[in-house]
C-alpha cells in the first residue's frame, strides 16, 4: 500500500501510463482472429467429412482410404477443439482483467487511498518483489526490499519498517521477568539476609 501512496503521488502520468500499456495489451484482438480462425478450420474439416462419407457411400473411395482419411480429420478436429476451448478460455479471463482495470482506474480517478491490501492494484502494479539484497554502504541486507513496478520503476525499502513487533515487545522491563531482585524481600516475613 506504501508503494501504491509513494507510486500515485509522486507521478500521475506515470500511472496512466502503466493503466494505457495494460490497456492496450488487453485490447489486442489477436486472440479474437484466432479464435474465428479456428472456428473456420473446424468448419471446413466438417464439411470434408461430410464429403468423405458421400464418396464412401457412393463407392468411389476403399474402406482403407476411408478410415485413413477419416482419421487424420478426427484428430485435427480434437486439436482444433482443444484449442478453441483454450482461447475461449483466455478470452473470458481478460474480460475479468478488463473489469478489474476498470475498477482500478476508478479508484485512481476518484483519488482515494487505500485503507486495506487490495490484490488485485498490487498485481494491476507490481511486476516483482526482491526480498534482500546490498544496501548504500555495500553490506548485505537480508531485510531490503526492492519493488518493480510494471512501469520499470523501481522502489527500495527497509522491511525492518514493516516487521511486526514481538507480543511481549511493549511492556517494561521489569513486568518482563518475573522475579525481581526486591521480590524475595516482599514474600519472606523475615526479610534479612542471615549468613552463618
């Protein structure tokens, strides 16, 4: 959530920049002109068997051409099927990313702030995380994180920052260990020290 604050209000454009790419790769109708492409093929491989049954019935084609020729039809329909029910796959899951953008693109033009991690901003802008790595001064930091956005811009931080603290963290020193050194005094009547 850090990021996305640092990200938006250190540069607008950058983020309609981000919001444009995503777009624009969304809105390729490369899948579409496969999809119809293949939507034809099977058409045609339809209509060859139809064709190759006529020629059987009519007895112009032996029943071993037949069954070869049948097949070989049979298993490209299979792939083609397949890969038909693939891309209406693919289809279908960009329009979730489309509505989602959507989403994303209202929320920046409405200029809120997030209260609560919202997977789908963190996935819509950051490419990856790196957790460790060298900080300033050359020494190898297991604590840094380093975050690229799908922009290219890149982010460091200390996740020292973001560690939780221990439960027991906040109370007193004294509170924290259970004898203290005065204690025995308070539980014994006689509270002097006798050495013989």
């Amino acid at each position: 959530m850090e990021a996305y604050r640092k990200l938006y209000h250190s540069n607008e454009n950058l983020m309609t920049d981000l919001l444009e790419t995503i777009e624009s790769e969304l809105n390729d109708n490369s899948l579409n002109k496969e999809l119809k492409r293949i939507t034809n093929k099977l058409r045609t491989l339809l209509k060859k068997e139809e064709n190759l049954v006529n020629l059987r019935l009519e007895g112009k084609i032996s029943d071993t051409i037949y069954n070869e020729k049948y097949n070989e039809i049979s298993s490209e329909k299979e792939f083609l099927a397949e890969e038909k029910v693939n891309i209406e796959t693919t289809l279908k899951s960009e329009i979730d990313v489309k509505k989602r953008l959507t989403e994303f693109k209202h929320l920046l033009s409405s200029q809120k702030m997030l209260t609560e991690f919202d997977r789908a901003v963190f996935e819509s802008i950051v490419e990856k995380i790196i957790v460790g790595g060298v900080n300033s001064d050359g020494e190898i930091d297991p604590a840094m994180l380093t975050i690229i956005f799908k922009t290219g811009e890149t982010q460091n931080k200390d996740g020292k920052q973001f560690k939780s603290k221990r439960k027991n963290a906040k109370l007193e020193t004294d509170k924290l260990c259970p004898q203290n050194s005065d204690e025995d005094k308070k539980l014994y009547s006689q509270g002097t020290d006798y050495t013989y």
